[in-house]
C-alpha cells in the first residue's frame, strides 16, 4: 500500500447532496489536471461520518457507487426524510406546515405512532400563557421536537440500503459520530475496534457495532428532530455536529494497522466556505449577513467550523514532527505523514436546505460538491 486514504464526511441534512457531489469526483477514472498518482480513482479505506455524513458514509462503507449514491439524492422528497410528530395538534400543526411549506415547498404528513422516533411528553406547549390545558391540549398537544424522523428510518433501508450485518463485513472502516444529550460527551460508533494509536488501547468514546438506530442518533438535530436512545450504552443521543462535525483524530486511530511510513491522504467535506488563513479573502467575507436568514446561516457555519480549526492545527503539528523524523532519517517513526484535502463550497449554503431534500435542489448540491472536489485535487496534486 502506497497510501491511505480517509474520506471525512460533515453534517449539513440536506446539503448531504454535497457530499454525492464530492464522492462522484473521487471516485471517477482518468482525472485531468492532476498528477499521475490521482487520476484513478481515489477509493478511501477509512470513512468518518457525522449526521448526514453518517447516512451516506454507510452507503459508501456498504458499496453503493458514487452513480448510485448521486441517483438517490436526485430522487429524494422531504417526505421520504421526515414528517410532523404525532403528539402535534390542530393549531400547532397549521402553523408548522405553513412555516415549513415557505421553507422547503412541500406539505409534510403526519408521522404515525407506530412509525414514529419523537417521544410524546407529558406537558403541552401552550399557544398562550392564558390558555387552558384544555385548549392546549387540542390545539397545540404534546411534542417537543418540530420533526420526526420516522420515514428516515424506513429510507435508510429502502433507498440507502442499510444492513447492519453486510456493514460489520465491509473492508472499510466507519466511523459516526453522536452526542450525549446528558452529558454532552461525544461518542463514536464504528463497524470495528478502534484502538488509540500510541497505546494500542482501546478507546472508550468508540462502541463497535452501527445500526439504524444509531446512524438516527447521529442525525438528531436537537429542537429540529427527536434525540434517539441507544438500549446498549443506555443513553439518549443527539447529532454528533453539537460537538464534533469533523472528527479527525479518531481517522488517524482507524489506520492504526497500516505502517507509520504510509502516508495518509484525508479528504474532508465541508458544508461551510473555507479558505487557509493568509489565502486572499473571498468575496463573500468582504460583507455582512444582510437578513436574518444570512446571520442564521453564517452563525451556524462557523461554529460547526471551530473545532475542524483546532484540530487541523494539531494535525499540522504532528505533520511537521513527522517531516522533521525523516529529514533527520531517525527511525523507527513515530508520526504518520498526513495531508488534508478540504472540499468546501464557495458561498455560503442557505441553512434551510438543511431540512431541504428536494431532488432539484439536491441536483445542485451535487453539482457543486463535484466542482468543490475538483478544484481541492487540481490545487492539492497539481500536474506538473
């Protein structure tokens, strides 16, 4: 083996098209504009996924090609994703599907109990504070998310085609990440053990095993979707975005069997602009959001972007000592050499699109995961 290659995969909902776009370009043959190292296929044998990237990184862990995994995304409606919890009433349901109407143009149903993941509290949600449980009750009822990701589940395995006993098979590594709701603790789910790659010890933020259930509670957005309980770890999860939406580290842990002198080659998927400080400044940060829309968007992108700045120091760090081991040529190594590629957009995507699912706008999204793939390898590995 002459490398290996991680594929990292953030979360977005939606935007998780992107990621489509991203993946067709890796994997296509006979790349131009790169050097003869690239232009085959760049197939990762190490996947990190978090919420949508944990949707798609089981595909990808499972064997759908980056065709079929396009062709999915261009089928899918919002409805095949999520639907208006059962425990919602008349008024409360009106007002929803007139909010989410304007957002995504689509009528949501309402989820069924018996196919629904949104627990049912006791309490209501008044309309007003003068109101009586009664009217509460029957105008408002009792949910406490504003989604319920019942049909997800059935599309996991209908359109995605999960099986969990083919993933525990799969010659890839998957990682997905969830948080704790209770203590906020991230914690990582993986098709295999994962061992610490300078003890050899197992690491205990990581529990072998993904399921369907699983994947869910990577991609429980809090207020938008229901958190999901784990029966084996006895605890409630919510999206793995809240406190790791590129979990790096855990990648390098993964190619633990494969020897320090192999380089590592780790693709990460972003759904927020990115440029490396020093780069020119692009023009969407010469300005200010300009709606609530726009600060919504950009509020929520930097934040999922802070803790990839701290990690992708720390890696670069740890590449440095790696490049220092072998120009002074003192073996045995102690640090991989890594090199990051980042697949970003160029702008801003709307934060709405990340409850967004619709087919045409997903055409788009993969387009433009396509192009960013494109340029990050013809900047990374230029031809020479």
């Amino acid at each position: 083996m002459d490398r290996i290659r991680a594929l990292v995969l953030s979360g977005g909902g939606g935007r998780g098209a992107f990621h489509a776009g991203v993946y067709k370009y890796l994997m296509e043959s006979g790349k131009l504009g790169v050097d003869s190292t690239h232009t085959a296929a760049w197939d990762p044998q190490v996947l990190v996924g978090t919420s949508i990237g944990a949707v798609n990184g089981a595909a990808i862990a499972q064997g759908m090609s980056a065709d079929e995994l396009v062709r999915v995304w261009e089928s899918l409606e919002e409805t095949d994703i999520q639907g208006l919890p059962p425990g919602m009433r008349g008024l409360a349901r009106w007002f929803a599907r007139k909010a989410f109407g304007a957002i995504m143009d689509a009528n949501l149903p309402q989820v069924q109990p018996q196919d629904a993941t949104s627990p049912i509290p006791k309490e209501f949600w008044p309309p007003l504070p003068i109101t009586s449980k009664w009217w509460g009750e029957r105008l408002v009822g009792h949910w406490i998310n504003l989604l319920d990701t019942g049909p997800l589940r059935k599309t996991l395995h209908t359109r995605f085609k999960f099986d969990s006993k083919e993933l525990s098979k799969s010659g890839k590594t998957l990682l997905i990440a969830a948080t704790n709701v209770q203590t906020g603790e991230r914690i990582m789910f993986s098709n295999r053990a994962i061992q610490r790659r300078d003890t050899g010890e197992a690491r205990q933020d990581v529990v072998t095993s993904i399921t369907a259930d699983r994947i869910l509670a990577s991609c429980s957005i809090p207020l938008v979707y229901p958190w999901t309980f784990d029966p084996e770890t006895n605890a409630y999860y919510w999206d793995g975005a809240l406190v790791a939406n590129t979990p790096i580290g855990v990648a390098l842990d993964a190619m633990r069997d494969v020897p320090i002198d192999v380089p590592a080659e780790i693709v990460v998927v972003l759904m927020t602009p990115w440029w490396e400080s020093g780069d020119p400044v692009p023009h969407i940060a010469r300005k200010l959001p300009e709606s609530f829309g726009d600060a919504i968007t950009w509020t929520l992108d930097w934040m999922l972007l802070a803790s990839f700045r701290e990690r992708l120091r720390l890696i670069k760090t740890f590449n440095d000592m790696a490049l220092r081991e072998r120009a002074e040529g003192k073996g045995p190594y102690k640090y991989r050499e890594v090199k990051v590629i980042i697949a970003a957009p160029t702008d801003f995507l709307p934060a709405e699109r990340i409850i967004d699912y619709d087919g045409d706008v997903s055409k788009d999204l993969i387009q433009q995961g396509y192009a960013a793939a494109k340029r990050a390898f013809e900047t990374a590995f230029k031809e020479a």
